[in-house]
C-alpha cells in the first residue's frame, strides 16, 4: 500500500425527511444563497423543504447553473452574493450545481482573476462555507473537494481542487431522486462505475481492504442500477445507489492506491467539444481506455474479472476480453451508448481532441503517466 493522508471533514446527513435538518447545520445568523439549475427543485417540491427550513434566516436564490457549469454564469452568481452580503451558501442540485457553488463560494475569496483557478490551477487557499442538498448520485461532488467549470467562450471544461472547498455538510434524501428522468439515473451508475474503476484498475499494490470495498461497490452498481431503472420509487434501491456514489469519490477507496483519471481527461473534451453528458463520454472512453492498456493493467483487470463479473473461465486474454465485454454491455444495459457513433460523431473530431488534450498539457496520463497523446489518439480511435 501506498502512503496516504485521509481527511474528510463533509458531514453526511443521510435519509427521507432530512432537509428539515437543515435548521440544525445552517449557521443560525447566516445570509444564505441557494444556488440551483434548471428548476427540477421547483417541481419536485425540494425547494419549497429547504425554504421551510431555513425558516427566519435571510435568503436569496440564484438559478440557472447549467449541467456542466460555466464560468460565465457563475461569475454572475458572484457579483449577487457580494451585492446580497451572503455568507453561507446551499447548493441545493446534482454535480452541476455542487460543483458551480464550489466555484462561486472559492471565487468570492480569491485575489484575482477567478478563471486562473481551473487554467493556471492557481491554489485555492480560502472560500465561502457551503452545504448541500444532493438531488442526483453521481458525481460524488457532495463529499469530495472537487470541480469540473466549463468555460463557454474559450471551449474548456477544466478541474480544480481544494482543501477549502469541501461542502460543511450534505443532505442525502433518496427521495428528492425519484422525479429524475432515465436518462439522468443511468449517467449517475455510469459515472459513479467510472470512478471506482479509476482508482481500482490500475495496478495491485496489496490494498486489499480498498480492492474489496472498490469491488463491493462495483458489484451493487451492478444490482442497483438498472434496478433504480425499472423501480424508480423503491426507496431501498434508491438509498443504496446515492451512498455507493458517493463511496465512490469521498477519497477512501482512492486512499493508498495509484489512480488513473485519463478517461475522464478524455471525457472532459468530448464534453467540451460536443456536449455530451459526463457520464456519456466515460461510456464511451473506458472501454477503449481500458482495451488500449490492457497490458499495463493485466493484473487488475484478471481481478476485475473474477470479482466483479464472476469470470473465470478461458485464457488470461480471453478473460481480459470478457470483462471489458461486461463494462461495456452493463452501460448499455443502463441505456448509455459505448461508442461515438451512438451520437452521430465521426473520427474526424479526433484531431481536435487530441490538439485540446495537448492545450490542457494532458500528455502524461494515467498511474504510469504513459498516456501520452499518441496513446489517446489510439483511445479515440478505438471508441469510433
Ligand atoms: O438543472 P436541473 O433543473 O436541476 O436539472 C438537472 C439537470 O438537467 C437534472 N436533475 C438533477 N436532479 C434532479 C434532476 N431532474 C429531476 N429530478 C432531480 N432530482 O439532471 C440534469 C443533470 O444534472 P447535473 O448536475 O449536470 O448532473 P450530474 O450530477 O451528473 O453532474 C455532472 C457534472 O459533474 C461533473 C461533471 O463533469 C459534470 O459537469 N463532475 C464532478 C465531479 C466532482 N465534483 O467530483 C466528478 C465527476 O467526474 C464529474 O466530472
Ligand atoms: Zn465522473
């Protein structure tokens, strides 16, 4: 096992009714900016519970975060929350929402020009104190120090992270799921899927308590996903996925362990190029990822195979073969396209890709920092 430091001060208050918790983790003196998306908490009754509970506090809100949040519409949210004289901020919304508030709450504290955070990855040394009401497992955002900002004009879609920037708190009522679409359940499996993998199936450094937990939660997204697909109000299903996601990226599988992280390097500039969901592009990627470096992760993916996936039969190479098979059929099972044609794009995209990723200086990828821009183009290429 590798050295590590773990430390994760989020408070999870977890389970149906506890956005009336609110009242007791909000500061009771705060001037509070409820931050949201599109309007999904207006219709599914969430905003009407966290307005309740913040009962006597002074409040505002700001909507529109849009899914991939930009730093244009952000900075917006700067300028009223210094205009307001907010203190506290509440995300109330899935990753977009969580990770734009992360943003909003580093930029209010921070000398000088905010984009500089995600383009020259200036440190983050203080922000504004938030929480959150997660409505969407997937990103794992509501536990981890993590964003992912686009920039509309420039065509970026970059990460940043913080020590500052973990949310105080988050509440996680499985019951706020209930009213998302589909679409927006199977991108939650696939991209909190992508995740464990990026910190399980890389190389064995005897961790053997991370492998067991990546796989356990690996295995219940096998269950749970297309279980929340065909039962949307089975509120045990829907607990069980939003825990596991956020297991998935809170740092304790990922503690001691190499991480890889090109598949979402990869995802990133679909995204920003073409618009596809996050969770889109690692379906699309991370079977091709993992069909170009199957040598290099031989030995993690053998064990993949045997303890997610049940495969035991066959050669070494047949069994590398079959469980990328698997990965690749149970996203589609969830609905979610493996290839670039499945969204009507071309291999003629790839040379943009490939001169973004070198833009962003992503020519070292993966735990070996072996993914350099040839090896993406082959990536790319395999997922045509
Ligand atoms: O905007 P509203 O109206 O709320 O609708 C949203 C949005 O259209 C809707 N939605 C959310 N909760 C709902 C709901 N609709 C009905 N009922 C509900 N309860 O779902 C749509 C997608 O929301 P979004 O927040 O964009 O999805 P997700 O949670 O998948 O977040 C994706 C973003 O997170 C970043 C991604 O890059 C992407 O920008 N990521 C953040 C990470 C992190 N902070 O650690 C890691 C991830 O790898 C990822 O990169
Ligand atoms: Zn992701």
């Amino acid at each position: 096992m590798q050295n590590f430091t773990f430390h994760n001060p989020t408070r999870i208050i977890f389970g149906e009714g506890q956005i009336a918790a609110l009242d007791a983790h909000v500061p009771p003196d705060a001037r509070v900016l409820i931050t949201f998306g599109g309007g999904s908490i207006k219709s599914n009754g969430v905003l009407v519970q966290v307005q309740a509970a913040l009962g006597d506090r002074a409040w505002h809100v700001f909507g529109g975060i849009e899914p991939n949040p930009t730093y244009e519409t952000l900075m917006e949210a700067v300028a009223l929350a210094r205009e307001k004289n907010i203190d506290f901020l509440l995300a109330v919304g899935g990753g977009s929402v969580i990770d734009g508030t992360k943003f909003i709450a580093a930029a209010l504290r921070f000398d000088g020009e905010p984009w500089d955070i995600l383009a020259k990855q200036v440190e983050v040394c203080d922000a504004m104190p938030f929480g959150t009401v997660l409505t969407l497992p997937a990103t794992g955002s509501e536990m981890n120090n993590g964003g992912v900002i686009s920039h509309r004009a420039k065509g970026d879609k970059l990460p940043f992270r913080s020590d500052a920037t973990y949310p105080v708190f988050s509440v996680l009522d499985p019951v706020t799921t209930y009213s998302l679409p589909p679409r927006q359940i199977a991108n939650g499996v696939v991209d909190a899927f992508v995740h464990i993998v990026e910190q399980y199936l890389t190389y064995p450094v005897d961790a053997r308590v991370q492998d067991r937990f990546a796989e356990g939660l690996l295995i219940t997204l096998t269950e749970v996903g297309p279980q929340a697909l065909a039962e949307p109000h089975n509120y045990a299903v829907r607990a069980n996925l939003m825990w596991t996601a956020t297991l998935a990226l809170n740092g304790l599988i990922g503690a001691g362990v190499p991480q890889d992280w090109a598949t979402h390097m990869l995802g990133h500039e679909i995204t920003a190029l073409h618009g596809l969901d996050h969770a889109q592009t690692l379906a699309i990627v991370l079977p091709a990822m993992l069909s170009a470096r199957r040598e290099s992760k031989r030995a993690k993916l053998l064990q993949y195979a045997e303890r997610v996936w049940n495969i035991t039969e066959g050669s070494e190479d047949e069994r590398v073969s079959a469980a990328i098979t698997a990965t690749r059929v149970f996203f589609e099972r969830m609905s979610v396209g493996t290839r670039l044609r499945d969204y009507q794009i071309g291999g003629q995209s790839i040379s943009t890709l490939i001169a973004k990723l070198g833009e962003h200086g992503m020519t070292a990828l993966g735990e070996h920092g072996d993914v350099t821009l040839d090896v993406s183009r082959q990536v790319y290429q395999l997922a045509v």
